[in-house]
C-alpha cells in the first residue's frame, strides 16, 4: 500500500441505496468528514426504479455519484455486486487511507474484511438492524439512528428548547447497545491504568472501540465518552492530568472503589 500523504485520510463513500436511509445524508456526510476527506463518492441502485425519487433530489446537492445497476433478476442483488466489484478496484489503485460503506446488508462483510487486510480502515454506517457480522468486520461501525437523533437535537436548538441534559445518564428515548457501558468502562480502564489506578480517557475509548467497533456514547444519550463517564458518578472519577515534560494536559478516568 502506498504511503500515506499529510494531511486528512483519503476516504471512499460507497453507498447502497437499496439499503440505506437518504433522509441522513447531511448528518452521515458530517460523520465522515470527522474521519477525513472523502474524495470518492458513489451510491449504487437502480435509478429507473421509483423508489430510490428521495435518494435522487439528494445527489447533485452533496455531489455524489450515482452508479446505474439494473435489477437484473427477482431474488437477486446486482446492486451489492457492483459496489464490491468498485470497492476493490478502488482498493487496488492504492489512492485511499479508508473506506466508509453504508449498508445494513451483511453481504458487504467480507468486502469490510478484506480491505483490513490491506491495511485501510473500514467505517460502517447502517440501521441497529445491520448483522453483528458486518458490524464486527468494520474498525468503526456508527448506527443511522445516532445520526438522526443528533438532527434533532439540532432542531430543538433551532427552534429555542434546550436540548435535553446528558447529565442523568443514558437517556429513556434513545436506544441502547447491547454492551453494558459500565463493563465495558471498567474493562477498559483496567487495561490500560497506572499503578494508582488512572488511565488515559483516550486510550480507553480506543479500547473500547476496539472490543466493539459499534460503541458510541451517543446511543446513551451522551455527545462524548466523558460525558457518559460523568453519568456514573458513583462508578467511575475523572481528574485532568499533567503530561511529563509538557505544559499539556489530559483527562484521565479511574474506577471508584
């Protein structure tokens, strides 16, 4: 794989119409753009069907490109073959730091897998109903449903609501993970904690992440891990910490005994 050149990561959009939401567009390309620069995008259907009409007022907006697949025949997904088939010519040119797929469809979990294999990260975005397989097979896998609940939130903030306080906990209106947060917390801190018990908030998200590539605090109602740390109060402490030979500081976590 070729080197990597300063600056943001290179990433591939690939999108499956047929199993992808239009109405998050905005927000999914606000994600991805938190990874780097996506300087390819593509969403494959079949643009003579009626209905893909909301995906098709949403393309020239956000410039992506749609990538024509004809049903061929019933049963049978041309649409998923197309996109694999792009993905790894576009794997092959050695041009991309990542790529990004958005699809609750598990047939895209060996295309997740193989891409890893080559060294690139592999970004998920799809409904809570996606497959663990596909989930398990990407670096980071965000679910839709998080994205549409940060558009809300935005809207109260338009229309003069406070948005709802991530002080309490996880919130009764947002869906949960299947992981505990505590366990995973605590698992994490325990790996990476110092004689006296503290551990680097940072290194322990990217633990966590690492356990479950579809954790987010944001399914908790939270905007960031230390907000949902903060939440349990009677679990977990946080104390900012100087770095050795820097005037920087970080945050760092321990478990309360």
């Amino acid at each position: 794989m070729m080197e990597s050149a300063p600056g943001p990561r290179r990433l591939a959009l690939l999108i499956d119409a047929d199993n992808a939401q239009p109405s998050v567009i905005d927000e999914l390309l606000a994600e991805v753009a938190r990874f780097g620069s996506a300087t390819v995008k593509r969403i494959y259907g079949d643009w003579t069907s009626p209905r893909h009409g909301q995906w098709k007022r949403r393309l020239l907006k956000h410039s992506i490109q749609p990538v024509q697949q004809f049903a061929y025949t019933t049963g049978k997904n041309a649409t998923d073959s197309a996109l694999i088939i792009d993905a790894m010519d576009l794997l092959y040119t050695s041009r991309f730091d990542g790529f990004c797929l958005m699809s609750s469809d598990s047939d895209f979990t060996r295309l997740a897998q193989r891409i890893r294999e080559e060294g690139l990260l592999v970004y998920g975005f799809g409904e809570r109903k996606t497959p663990e397989a596909f989930v398990a097979a990407c670096d980071k896998f965000i679910y839709t449903e998080v994205l549409r609940g940060d558009d809300k939130e935005a809207k109260n903030d338009e229309d003069g609501r406070a948005p709802e306080s991530d002080s309490d906990g996880p919130q009764k209106d947002q869906p949960l993970p299947a992981p505990d947060a505590v366990q995973l917390i605590s698992k994490a801190i325990a790996e990476a904690d110092d004689d006296d018990g503290w551990a680097p908030l940072a290194t322990v998200g990217n633990y966590i992440n690492q356990l479950r590539p579809d954790f987010d605090p944001r399914l908790f109602g939270h905007k960031k891990l230390s907000s949902l740390v903060r939440s349990f109060p009677k679990r977990f402490e946080l104390k900012e910490q100087a770095q050795p030979n820097s005037d920087t500081r970080i945050l760092c976590v321990r478990k309360k005994s």
